[in-house]
C-alpha cells in the first residue's frame, strides 16, 4: 500500500511539474520579461532540473524497491557512465581506487542495450578495437566501456585499459570479493 501512495504520489509531482512549466513560461510572458531571459530560464530548466527529477525518482526506486533495481556505481569511473534503465542490477563490483569495475545486468532487452549505447556513442564514446577479454568496446577520454555475457547477464566492464577491462571481467567471472559500489 506505501508502494502504490508512494508511486501516485510520484505520479502526481511529475505531472504538478509539468504543467506548472507551461504555466511559469505563459506567466513570464504576460509580465513582459525579457525573452532572453525566459530562454535562459528554459535552458536551466531542461538542462539542470529535468536531471534532478530523474535523481529523485531514481533514489525513490532504489529506497524503496518499486519495480527494478537501478542501482550504480556512484564512485569512481563507474559514476562517469550514464545508468542503464532496464533490467535488474545483480552486482556492481569495483576495484580499491575505482579506477575500473563491472556491473552485471539482468533482463536488459535488446532495443534498450542499443538505446544505451546510441546514448554512449552521444556523449562522445566511439567503438574501438583492444586486445581483451570483452569484444564490445567504446572509448572516450580514456576511458573504455565493454559489453559481454555473463551467464546470461549483460556484464558492463569499464576501466581506463583493456589490461583493467580483462582485470574487472576476470573478477566477475570468478565472483572476487571486492569493493562494492
């Protein structure tokens, strides 16, 4: 029951939100303001605040288990990539510094995998080719992200090498004890 109150009530912020945008848009425009400053206005609104909903509704999934999980690394370079939003996180795993890791999904459809990367290939990741254990391969910055199988499971490798590629690949085939994220 605190699931489903929770999750209207969710419902009902994001739509208060929504209309209430075209209500503040329509209300700078009757007050005569300046029109580059309602741009500006705008620009913040879908650049910083659109983000800071999804957060909120983010945390809310994760605290309080409506649906999936959607749970990520939030330190290191696992924190640089955008979060998958499909499937169930089964494990994220990262070394000491957070300089690489992994992060197993299961149940991710494949229009949403290809979503993903589109949206990787669209922050300035580009496939590329390096002698590892994971086939799939995108860099940007010196950073790479593969994609593999994992039983299964779509295993996300990440890593500033293909050396730590293999490395968080190898830990998550052999199920290692590390750190957490």
């Amino acid at each position: 029951m605190v699931k489903k109150s929770l999750c209207f009530a969710l419902a009902a912020l994001l739509a208060l939100l929504m209309c209430s945008c075209s209500f503040i848009d329509s209300a700078m425009e009757e007050a005569g303001l300046d029109p580059d400053l309602r741009e500006k206005i705008n620009t913040a609104w879908d650049e910083v605040a659109k983000d800071g909903i999804k957060t909120v509704i983010d945390d809310a999934w994760r605290e309080y288990g409506l649906g999936r999980s959607l749970e990520w690394p939030d330190k290191g370079n696992g924190a640089l990539l955008p979060k998958l939003r499909d499937g169930k996180t089964e494990f994220a795993y990262r070394s000491k510094d957070g300089s690489y890791g992994c992060i197993c999904v299961s149940g991710v459809s494949k229009s949403k995998l290809a979503e993903y990367k589109e949206n990787l290939m669209g922050l300035g990741f580009a496939e590329t080719v390096a002698a590892c254990s994971v086939s799939e391969l995108y860099s940007c910055d010196g950073l790479i992200v593969g994609f593999t199988d994992l039983d299964g499971d779509l295993l996300i490798c990440y890593g500033n090498s293909a050396e730590e590629i293999d490395a968080a690949h190898s830990a998550a085939k052999n199920g290692e004890d590390a750190a957490v994220s």
